[in-house]
C-alpha cells in the first residue's frame, strides 16, 4: 500500500513517515516548497505521479495566534488546502484521512467532548479547523476526521520542547492551571492513523467519518509542565525548582483557548479497537526519545 503524506516536515508527518515501514506501508511524504496544498494544479501532478492508495493530511496552519491577524493565509491552508485534497481524493477514487483539532470546541463542557457535540469555535484557527471538516465531508464520502488535542513529539516545536528548554534557564516557570485537556504523543497518533489506514487497504468494515482521538487522562498545561519537568529529571540536571500556575488572564494570549477541551475516545476504541494510551506514559517515552538523541 502506498500512502501520501501531506505535511511530512510537521512532528505527525515525521511520524508517520518512521513508522510506516513497520507496518509494511510504502509512504510518500511532501510538504512546502514541493507541494503547496492551496494550489490545485500542484495536488494533481502529485496525484498523477505517485498513484496513492491513500492520503493523510497532516498539512495544516497551527499558529493559532497569529492566525487572528492572518485570516487569509490561515483559512487557506485550513479550508481551500483540504477541498483541494478531497477533491484530487474523490477524482482518484480514493479515500483521505485528515486531522482536526479540539479547537473546533469552545471549551464551555464540563466532561469529555464526543464527536456529536456540536462544534463552537472562538478563534480563527478553530473556525478553519471546523470549516475544513465540512469541505472534506460534503465533498468525498471515504473519509476520516480525526480530531486530536495538544500534540507533541521528537520532532518539531511544540510545548513539550519549550518547558524542556525553560527547564535548563530558569528557576521558576509560570505556565496557565485554569486550561485542560489531553496531551498527545505525535507517535502515537501516528500509529492509530497507520492502522486505520491498514485496515482501510485490508477491506476491513470500516465506517468512515469523525473520530476523536487523544492520550488518555487529562490535565492543565501548568500539570502537564510539572510532569515535563519531573521526567526531564531522570535524564539530565534541571535548573526548574517551581512551575508556578498561572491564570488566563495573568497570561493573555491573542486567541482565546479552550478553557476544557478534553476529547471522549470511545467511539474509536468501539469502532477499531484503538485504546489510546496514558498520556504520562506517553511523554516519558518521548522525553527519553529527545534525550537519547
């Protein structure tokens, strides 16, 4: 099976490129400057060339502040970037699996978002997240929309990273107590896409649609920062002595946050027996990954 890849330069695209070899998975990876997914005539000379059985778009616009003065840009990579990949998908007659976020939830639940809440986004990210799950749904039937939450990984920048690097340089860290969700390990989303992407090729019963998909627990960012912290001991000396909690509005922020953005992964666990992982458990294996080079 050869899946294509859109966005392979980002930390799940990365993954999912290590991994596909173990499962057999012949994977095609492209990102800017190679493929620019808001040009459609680019899809389908990419198409053409390679013959995927499958794509996965990984490819998206994550800066979520600045996309509230970048509009444009970011509801072209969000929105216009997945109508043109579903529909290069349905022409080629094959299905696409595309990544979403808990951003498309305004964060007022008080348990676990399911995928039949209705979706609520308050910024500009979140709204071309939701907008781009549309264009994909009314444009090509075989798809997946999975939505994940605080992803990190090996690869790439994100928060693990950069509580990592504030652990060396200072003594306090202040980080915001008042937001939750779950974190995600870029691996092991990586490998739920790579099974639901086997089984797909496998002729297994599937049932397409959206899917929620994140590391099991939750925590807030301040809880998520002590656990980098405490881990990152075990590796290397650490100049972090307090990881301060801190409330949104001691840290303001240009887009507003989900105050509650955890995800309810049932349905996948009930659908492809995928039962995601302790996200502790999750980040020791990532931070061991980080330190060992």
């Amino acid at each position: 099976m050869r899946i294509l890849v859109t966005g392979s330069e980002g930390q799940l695209g990365w993954e999912i490129l290590r991994q596909a070899s173990f499962f057999n998975i012949e994977a095609i990876g492209l990102d800017l400057p190679c493929l620019d997914i808001t040009v459609e005539p680019g899809i389908m000379k990419v198409f053409k060339e390679y013959k995927p059985d499958i794509l996965i778009n990984a490819a998206a616009y994550t800066n979520v502040d600045k996309a509230e003065t970048d509009e444009r840009a970011c509801f072209a990579v969000n929105v216009n970037g997945p109508e043109n990949l579903a529909a290069a998908c349905k022409n080629a007659g094959i299905p696409m699996i595309h990544i979403s976020t808990d951003y498309v939830f305004d964060g007022t639940n008080k348990t676990p978002y399911t995928e039949k809440d209705p979706v609520s986004p308050t910024g500009i990210y979140g709204k071309s997240k939701a907008e781009g799950e549309n264009v994909v749904r009314n444009i090509l039937e075989k798809h997946i929309i999975l939505r994940t939450s605080w992803l990190y990984g090996v690869h790439g920048h994100n928060f693990v990273k950069t509580i990592l690097k504030l652990g060396k340089e200072k003594e306090v860290i202040g980080v915001v107590s008042d937001q939750s969700g779950s974190p995600t390990s870029a691996a092991d989303l990586a490998e739920t896409l790579l099974i639901i992407a086997s089984r797909i090729q496998n002729n297994y019963e599937i049932r397409f649609g959206t899917y929620h998909y994140c590391g099991e627990g939750i925590t807030s960012w301040h809880g998520f920062a002590e656990k980098i912290i405490e881990t990152a001991k075990k590796h290397s000396p650490v100049t972090t002595e307090l990881v301060k909690p801190l409330t949104t509005g001691e840290y303001p922020t240009k887009a507003k946050r989900p105050p509650f953005s955890a995800l309810d992964c049932s349905l996948i666990q009930e659908r492809f027996g995928i039962t995601p992982k302790p996200w502790q458990k999750s980040l020791e294996a990532v931070i061991e990954r980080i330190f060992s080079g």
